[in-house]
C-alpha cells in the first residue's frame, strides 16, 4: 500500500471527477500515488490535470469505464442510482464511498481546519491555504474552486495542517473530526435536503460537535443564525468557541475595514493588541473572510502577526469576482454568487470599488428548488445593478418544478424598480449585453452554472 493512503483509495474510481469537490479529492489521492481512475460528462482542464498527475479519465458515463480491480467507487450526492458505472459497480460488488467519506479518510491523522458556512466556505479556505503556503507550512487542501495563484483546487502537502471545505448542502460535514472549525455563517439554502431552519441548526450543531476534545469553533459574532447557533455550541463539552466580526462582544474584534479600490485595510483587535493586515480582493464580506481566517490559524498556533501578513499573498479564487478582461473600456468580472445574500454581497463590494462605474449584471438562476423558495429575493439583490440581464434557470442536478421559471425572478426585481432583461436564448447574451455596455462600465456574469462561459464571448463581442 503506499503512503498516506488508505487500504479502500488505493484504486479509487470517481463518478463524475470533474466536479469541484471530486477532482480535489482525486488530485490528492493521485499525489498520494494512488492508482486514480474516473469519468466525466465533458471534457474540461480539469480532466487535463488530473491526466497529467497520472489518472485515467473517460469521458461520458459508461459500465466499461469502471475496472474490475477498483478498491472503490467515490460518488457525490449529485450522482443518480441509475448511473451505469454505479450498477457496474454493485454487479462486482465494489464498495461505493461518498465523496465526504472519501475526504475524511485523506484528513486522518493530520490537524484539520474544516470550513463550513451558507456562503464564503472556499474564499476562507482559500484564504488559508494561500497563508499557509506562503508561511511554509506545506498544508494539505480541498478547496471547492481553483487559487488564482496556485491555479489548482487541492494539494496534498508535506506538513501536518490539512484545510478542507466543509459542505453543508448534503450534511456531509458530519463526516470530518477537525481540530479547528469555521463556521461563517448560517442560513436556510439548498431547500431540497433541509425544509426549516430547525434542520440547517440541528446539521450545524452536529458538526461543531464533532470538532476533536479541546478543539476550536471560530463562529461569526454579527450573523443571526451563527449567533444562534454559538449559544447552542457553547454548550458543547470540551469545545473552545472563538467569536469573530465586528460585535462589540467578538473575540476577535473588527475595528475597522477601510476599502482601498480592489483591496481593503483590516484593523482587528485581537488579545488586547491592534493588529492591521491588508485583503487584496475588494469587499466587507471577504474582509470578513479573512479575519475567521487569522482566527482559526491563531487557534492552531500559529503567531497571528505572521499570519495576517501572508493572509495578504491572496489574490483571489477563480469565479469569486474574477477579472475575465477588459475590452472597449469594458471590464468584464466573474461572480459564482447564486444565493441572494452572496448576490448582495458581490454587488456591494462591486459598487464600494468601482462607484462611479454603471454595473451590468447577467444572472443565470441555480436550481429550481432555491429559485422557488428565494426568487424573490434574488430579483430584489438585482436591484442593485443599473440593468441585468436574466437567463433561464440552470438545473444542474434537479428536474423542473412546474411553475417555477426565471420570471419569479425577473417580476421581483421590477417591483423592485430594477431595470431587468429575460433573455431564452443563452447565446445571443453576449451581443445584447455588448450592445448595452459603453465604456467604463462593468460587466458581471453571476450565477453557480455555466454563465461563467460568457465572460470571454462577451469581450470578444466587445472587441469586434
């Protein structure tokens, strides 16, 4: 067996390896020096890299793809019973492992940081896996989206600090036993597995309870549903709770956030001592982001003066406010934001760096299931640009729900005095919004689907 892998990861096969959280997981399973194989519905630079560190990648699901010698079958909750590589794989009697499960063999025996929050999970552990990195410390990582720097979504590392994002979504955060856990904030999302509020605590407490004895829950001191849910871990055995933000009550203060154009000054008061450090992505959320941060690296050791500095080495993850490019004066910005407070969030920091700019957004609503329960409230986060454009709903996993189409959406965001365009046809988006920017504008392509394939189609129309 080699090293740092467990008995069942030694021939894994990954249904759907492409994803965000599988190909983490992979990538590092690969490093490891495991015999990694999988398939995938298209071809991506994902499959690329993961080919390059030595697995096998199929394109398309089919029986044959699976091999009859694999130790396992890694799913995610996004993958149907009747995928054909997972009845092969009950026919050969191969065990079929979550992607969670799968993640938290990988952390055993390291220091764990899990990072769990309705939104900002993959900034926060982006945030420290850069910090880390630049500190030395070689940490592990899985992260749900690739590092502008290090351009990849995880790494397996020579130190003892594994940093993972922890997802809510599925209750897959139950599986992990971390030294230290974030948590940024709490609130109702991902309506198909959680139906109140009651649920989304009653997971949360779960997996602050599974935080190791003696370990750390850093928990945000400002948001309704993390203060809720503070109160309920504070009685938690053996369980330190740090809280952080901007409360006078906080453990870890935020004194002041000063926006500087696309970063930001953050002075925090920490232990009785001011301690400012600068946030090279714009916006009071990702400031924020940062601070848990800092806060959970304290809580592992780690000197918080060092830290703050190499928290500023971060540049941003791609389809967090990505810069696509600029064209006819035009900037072109990628946004992963598809729950109306991220929608907010990413408009807010938007506007507090560039004010004098005309914001143009083009949404592509996320499941048919969110837009149900928050088309409401996305349509008023819209109102928050001078115009948007609004595709159809992306369905990703979930079949329609009848009734429920982007014009929930869009009749939301007119009460809302917004100034909103549907448009059916996801190509001719490009040329319209072309046709809608003029220079010094901002262009930002929004949503969890693949919107994000419009950015360059944009500039291109830009340029022509």
């Amino acid at each position: 067996m080699a090293p740092g892998i467990p008995a069942a990861m030694e021939r894994p096969h990954f249904i759907g390896i492409g994803g965000a959280g599988m190909s983490g997981i992979a990538k590092i399973l690969a490093q490891r020096g495991a015999k990694v194989a999988g398939s995938d519905a298209k071809e991506s630079g994902t499959a690329e890299a993961l080919r390059a560190l030595g697995a096998t990648v199929h394109i398309g699901h089919a029986a044959g793809h699976l091999a009859d010698d694999a130790s396992c079958v890694v799913v995610s909750s996004a993958i149907r019973a009747d995928n054909p590589e997972l009845l092969r794989a009950a026919e050969l009697s191969v065990p079929v492992v979550h992607r969670s499960d799968a993640l938290a063999s990988l952390m055993g025996g390291l220091r764990a940081i899990a990072v769990a929050g309705t939104h900002g999970k993959t900034t926060t552990t982006s945030m420290l896996a850069v910090a880390l990195t630049e500190l030395n410390l070689d940490p592990s990582y899985a992260i749900g989206g690739d590092l502008a720097g290090p351009g990849t979504n995880a790494a397996h590392g020579e130190g003892t600090v594994f940093v993972a994002e922890a997802d809510e979504s599925d209750r897959s955060f139950q599986k992990y036993d971390p030294e230290v856990a974030i948590v940024l904030n709490v609130e109702l999302d991902h309506h198909a597995n959680y139906a109140s509020m009651d649920e989304i605590y009653e997971s949360f407490e779960v997996f602050a309870g599974k935080i190791v004895p003696g370990g750390t829950l850093v928990i945000a001191a400002d948001q309704e549903g993390a203060v809720e849910l503070t109160e309920r871990a504070r009685a938690l055995p053996s369980l330190n709770v740090v809280t952080y933000g901007e409360s006078e009550t906080a453990d870890v203060r935020v004194h002041r956030i000063t926006p500087r154009g696309l970063t930001s000054e953050v002075t925090v008061i920490l232990n009785g001592k001011y301690l400012t450090f600068t946030v090279s992505v714009p916006g009071r959320h990702y400031a924020l982001n940062a601070v848990a941060a800092l806060a959970a690296g304290v809580a592992l050791g780690i000197p918080a003066h060092n830290l703050a500095s190499a928290l500023g080495k971060y540049t941003g993850v791609k389809r967090r406010l990505q810069l696509k490019g600029e064209a006819a004066g035009v900037q072109v910005i990628d946004s992963y934001a598809h729950h109306p407070t991220e929608m907010t969030a990413d408009l807010e920091a938007m506007r507090g760096a560039a004010s004098d700019a005309r914001l143009l957004v083009v949404f592509q609503p996320h499941l048919f299931s969110r837009t149900q329960e928050l088309g409401t409230e996305m349509g008023q986060a819209l109102a928050l640009a001078d115009a948007s454009v609004v595709l159809d709903i992306y369905p990703a996993r979930e079949d329609p729900i009848p009734g429920i189409t982007s014009a929930l959406i869009i009749d939301a965001a007119r009460s809302a005095g917004a100034d909103v365009t549907a448009v059916h046809d996801k190509a001719a988006v490009p040329g319209a919004v072309a046709g809608m920017a003029k220079p010094g504008d901002l262009v930002l392509t929004m949503g969890a689907g693949d919107v994000t394939e419009l950015g360059p189609q944009i500039l291109d129309h830009l340029s022509s």
